[in-house]
C-alpha cells in the first residue's frame, strides 16, 4: 500500500504540469507602477497570457523597499499561479543588510530565468547646472549637503551607485529614497528632487523630451539607447560600476515541469522582434538565463554584492 500510495504521488506533479495553468496567474511586481520592473513586468504579461492560454493579472505590491512583495510570493502556493518579476536589490542587496528579511532570496524561490540587465543613468533636473559629472561633482562640493538624490529606495542599485560616488569624490550629495522608480521619476521631472541615479525605461521618455537631463551610465561601457553619454568610469571614477538586473521566479518547490514551461515560453516573448526592439530603446539588456544559471547567479550576485555594500557605508532603514 505505502509503494502504490508514493507512485500515484510520483505520478501527480506530471499529470498537474500538463494541466497547468487552470485559473489567471498572479504575476507580483513589489514596486509601484511605473518604474523598470513594472514595466518589464506589463511588456512581458501580456505576451505570457497568450501562451498559457489564462489571463496574467500583474499585482503592485510596493512596500518595505519591494520585500513585502517578495514576501507574498515566497509564502504562495507552489503551483506556478502566482509569480514575481524580481529586482536585484531584494534578492541580491538586502541579504547584507538584514539579517531579518522575511524571506530567503536562494531557499524560498525557484529561479524561472533572468530576463533583463540594465545600468541605470545619471539624471539632473534642467535647473541643475551641471552637464556631465565633473560638473556635477564641483556643484556638490561648493554646496556640500545641499544637492539630493532620488532612488528607488534604500539600498537599490542607485542608493548604492551614489554612496559609492559621495565616497569616491569626496563629497556629500543627500539621499532621497522612494518606494519605487515611477514616483521618484515623477519628482525628479517636476524638481523636487535635483539629480537621481535611475532605471532607463523611466527616465529615457523624459531624456528625450529634455525634461530631465542625462549626465552619466552607471555600466561598464556606453548604452546604445544613449551613445554619447559617457560612463561614470570614463568620466574619472572607474570604481563605480553598477548594473541593476531582473528576473522572473516562482515559490520554491514549484514542480519542475511546471518552471520549465515558464522559462521556455519567458524565452520566446524575450525573441519576439518588438518585444526586442522596444527592451532595446529603453536600454534593457536581454539575457533569457536557465533556471539552474539564474539560481548560481543570485548566489554570486550576493557575494559580491556584500562588498559593494560594505564599501558604500549603507546602513539599513
């Protein structure tokens, strides 16, 4: 009896994946509307309701820096019903800040696959007088204190990417955190706050209308969205460098068959030229990971993130 009763239960994962999905999924964005990872999120949505033949509700869970997102997914039902379009912070950054995250970025998730990398850009307001980071860098120092930053929130790629810059130029720019990309963006356009390090899918429409203006990438070399503006490197600070990345999982202990369909269907809607096309104009690059791949590259990501934090003297809020 105890063998027949553990072979229908062999049997029942696959019969299940084949069936899969049989009501809407639940696909977690733990930002508000607006920034790069909702729009990742709502590019791909659309594209993945088609091909699993159930509708995709994208669900913007802000809060606690993106963690009370990340938490709703990580206690889910591991059915591949409810997903999350991840950011680097939350599962990369946060691990060296606290050690009371209400989640575990490796054991609580199955990696489905890594879908984008991005740096951000360095942007001003148009009454900030600086064009290029030098320029920027000598208007911090005549008013030490004086010029804020906008991120995305404490301890995101551009919280860090700043802290990073402050310690490397000697100077003193004051951090204004956000609960996500699409208000900071907001304020930014509308000069409440003076520069922000940002996603470049929020801030590339305003670039391109000269309602903010773009002063540096954070990345290793030039985008293509945006040739001629240098990097942070090139412009006399090749200790800062920083890439935001994103990702697709699900609640671990999804049965693998199920996060295999995911990633190979993630895959294709990344390939669809327009999909291409419009990921490139806004400066995402594509990356289309396995799953295994994705999983080893959260534990490097933490690793070498740990550093980064370190460095930059960032402190949990």
């Amino acid at each position: 009896m105890i063998l027949l009763c553990g072979a229908i239960l062999a049997l029942a994962t696959p019969v299940n994946a084949q069936q899969y999905p049989t009501r809407p999924v639940r696909f977690v964005v733990p930002f508000p509307p607006g920034g790069s990872v909702d729009t990742l999120a709502r590019t791909i949505g659309p594209r993945l309701a088609e091909a699993l033949g159930q509708q995709i509700v994208v669900d913007n869970r802000p809060g606690g820096n993106g963690n009370i997102g990340m938490e709703v997914v990580a206690q889910a039902r591991p059915d591949g019903h409810t997903l999350v379009l991840a950011y680097i912070a939350n599962l990369a950054i946060f691990p060296s800040l606290s050690a009371k995250l209400p989640f575990d970025p490796v054991k609580d998730y199955a990696p489905v696959t890594q879908v984008a990398s991005s740096p951000n850009v360095l942007t001003a307001h148009p009454s900030v007088p600086a064009k290029n980071l030098k320029e920027l860098v000598a208007l911090v120092k005549a008013k030490p204190g004086q010029v804020n930053f906008a991120s995305t929130g404490i301890a995101s790629v551009g919280h860090l990417t700043g802290e990073l810059l402050n310690n490397l130029a000697g100077m003193k720019m004051t951090h204004v955190p956000y609960k996500g990309g699409g208000q900071a963006i907001i304020d930014l356009v509308g000069g409440h706050v003076q520069v922000m390090f940002s996603g470049f899918s929020a801030a590339m429409p305003h670039i391109k209308s000269s309602k903010i203006r773009a002063l540096a990438v954070t990345g290793p070399k030039r985008s293509p969205a945006l040739p001629d503006v240098a990097t942070i490197s090139e412009q006399g600070f090749p200790g800062v460098e920083a890439t935001a990345w994103y990702g697709v999982l699900a609640p671990a202990k999804t049965p693998q068959p199920i996060v295999a369909r995911l990633h190979d269907e993630v895959i294709k809607i990344l390939k669809v030229p327009d999909v291409v096309q419009k990921l490139d104009g806004l400066g995402f690059e594509i990356v289309g990971s396995q799953p295994a791949e994705f999983g080893a590259y959260i534990k490097s990501e933490i690793k070498k993130w740990a550093k980064v934090v370190q460095a930059s003297g960032a402190k949990a809020e």
